[in-house]
C-alpha cells in the first residue's frame, strides 16, 4: 500500500440510490521494529439531519510482517441520536480478542473474551486483508476461516474466487476481481444474502464495491461503493 491513502465511501440502495451511510477514512503506513504497521482512522454519518442524525468516529491499526497481516485494534464511537462505543483488542499470545461495548444511554454493556481459531479472519480488517487475496488462483478457489465480527460475535465464512469482471464506477469502468463473502454454518449459510466485493485487477488491487444487505435482511439490497480515492492513480 501507498505511505498515505484516502477514500469515501457511501452505502446506498442498489434500486434506488438512496444514500444510507457516507465514511470517509485516511490510511497512514510507518514503520516499527521491521513491521509495516498502517493506522487507519475515518468518520461518519447516517445521512440524516435533526434529531435523527448519527455521527462516528473509527480507529483502527493493523501490522503486516512476516507472518502477514495482523489487526492489533479497532474502535468506534457514535454521537447523536445514538452513542455508543465499540473496541476490538487482539492478544496473540494468548490467542483472545477482547470485545467491549457500551450504550451511554441505556447505560448497557458487555466486555468478553473471544478465544481465536487458528484460521480466524479479524472482520475489521477484511477489506484490507482481501487486497492480499490469492487471486492469481483460478475461480472457485476458496479460503476458509472463523469470522471475528466487529459487533463480539463469531461466524465461519469462505471467502470464494468469482473470477474477472468489468463494472461500472465512479472512476469508469475498471476489470476486477470478484469475491464471495458466504457464511459456512447451514443457518446462516441458507438465510444470508448474496454478499460481493470486487476490487481492481490491477495492483494494489483497491477496493471498489460491496453488494450485501447492510440495512436489515427484511430491506433492500445495499451496495458500498468508492466514491473518492488517493492515489488516484492506483484506481485503473
């Protein structure tokens, strides 16, 4: 990845356009001890103005080093018409992710421990970690790993190799690969929706666009597309 990048983003409904969420977030790449550690800190709203209004903060921090991509913490705090705080910290020596979160106005909580699998996949990085997909493996390759969930919760996933695309974007239209995100358990497997992101074929393979259900399974489909991006040139 470049030193520094920037992007916004926006969730809409794929029929309509409506606007659910904007994120805007900055990437910082250092260096610590020969590790690659990136910061990445971003903000948001839920496209809403008054009493409804929601705001965000989001902060997390991952290494990449010899053993590959790594989250060390994700954080997120909420204000307006709601306010709420979420923090993911991983310990690898202990193989646990410490969740914690809580609701200023109700005034819950709930602080656990999540133990690891071998082959977890830190759902706060996901988008991150695909830009290191396999992807010079034909379609149908898949990976397969236990889902560490920013909300404390656990899922098994596969993450599947849908082959090249051409879509339309903001930036015009861009050859990319297409990934399956698809929840292993047979519960979720059934009732999940179809879930796809696609990122540029070409290096560094940038995220471009996810399709899934982020407003409620019972609610039209949503997509979250890249609207901006720096470097500019690494969108082609």
């Amino acid at each position: 990845m470049a030193e520094h990048e920037s992007a916004v983003t926006a969730i809409k409904y794929i029929d309509t356009g409506e606007t659910l969420y904007n994120f805007r977030w900055e990437a910082t790449r250092t260096n610590d001890g020969g590790k690659t550690v990136v910061t990445v800190k971003g903000n948001g709203d839920n496209a809403k103005q008054g009493a409804e209004r929601i705001t965000w903060t989001e902060e997390g921090q991952f290494e990449i080093g010899a053993d590959g991509l790594r989250s060390r913490y994700w954080k997120k705090d909420s204000a307006g018409a709601e306010k709420m705080h979420w923090k993911l910290e991983y310990d690898y020596a202990a193989k646990t992710a410490h969740y914690a979160w809580s609701d200023d106005v109700t005034g819950k909580k709930e602080n656990k421990d999540i133990a690891l699998e071998e082959n977890f996949i830190p759902g706060d990085v996901l988008f991150w970690l695909l830009r290191g997909y396999p992807f010079e493996q034909s379609e149908g390759y898949t990976l397969k790993g236990e889902m560490v969930m920013t909300e404390g919760n656990t899922m098994g996933g596969a993450l599947i190799h849908r082959g090249e695309e051409k879509i339309k974007t903001p930036f015009g239209e861009i050859d990319c690969y297409k990934i399956e995100l698809k929840p292993t358990s047979l519960i979720l497997g059934i009732a999940a929706p179809k879930m796809y992101a696609w990122y540029t074929k070409a290096e560094p393979h940038v995220f471009l666009r996810f399709d899934g259900r982020d407003d409620g399974l019972t609610n039209p489909r949503t997509m979250n597309v890249l609207l901006e991006y720096e470097p500019k040139a690494a969108v082609k």
